[in-house]
C-alpha cells in the first residue's frame, strides 16, 4: 500500500461561480460540508485505507528566514498555500488510481 497527500482548498472551485470562500458560505453549507467529511473519512476509517486529516485555520503567515541579519520573508511573488489550502488528508491505498478516485470523491464535498 502506498500513502497518498490529498489538499483540500479552500477558495472554490476552478470555476468562477464556485470560487466562494468559506467565510462566506450560509451555516447550512458549512455544516453539510463538514458532515461530507467527516463521513468521508469515517468510511475510510472502515475500510482501513485512512491515515490521518486536519482542516487549516484560513488566516495564516508564510514565513522563510533569510540568513543572519536579514528580516524574514513573508510574502512573495506567487500563491501561498495559506490562500489556497483548506485541509488534508493521508491515505494509504493499494494503487494510484484508487487514490485518484478517493480524491475526486474528497473534491465533491458540498459548499456555496
């Protein structure tokens, strides 16, 4: 069996009409989401292939020290994970194409 990362983001989907934050959606989209989870991973529980999962506060602060001497970065020029990343889970499944499936499944999630 091989250990498998899937993200889950947090800013919607790809396509614009599903491109809601969180923070946005109603209380019953947030609680049919989270229920989606945690369903998901109960099953996966059952059936011996999860590891592990967090969901990610969406306030965060990239960090990278910089040397001795030198303030620390805390931004750059591209996307940081703190604006895109919403939770993860392990996995530990037989073949990549049962992690594929799992993840797609993990992706229709409810929400806005």
């Amino acid at each position: 069996m091989a250990k498998y990362l899937l993200l889950k983001h947090y800013r919607g989907a790809p396509i614009a009409v599903n491109d809601v934050p969180m923070d946005q959606w109603t209380p019953e989209e947030i609680s049919a989401h989270v229920q989606y989870m945690r369903d998901f991973a109960a099953r996966l529980e059952g059936t011996g292939e999860f590891v592990d999962g967090q969901a990610l506060a969406p306030e965060g602060t990239f960090v990278r020290y910089d040397g001795e001497g030198r303030p620390p970065v805390t931004d750059g020029p591209f996307a940081e994970t703190k604006d895109l990343i919403a939770g993860w889970m392990v996995i530990d499944v037989d073949s990549y194409e049962r992690a594929v499936e799992l993840a797609g499944e993990l992706s229709a999630a409810p929400g806005a």
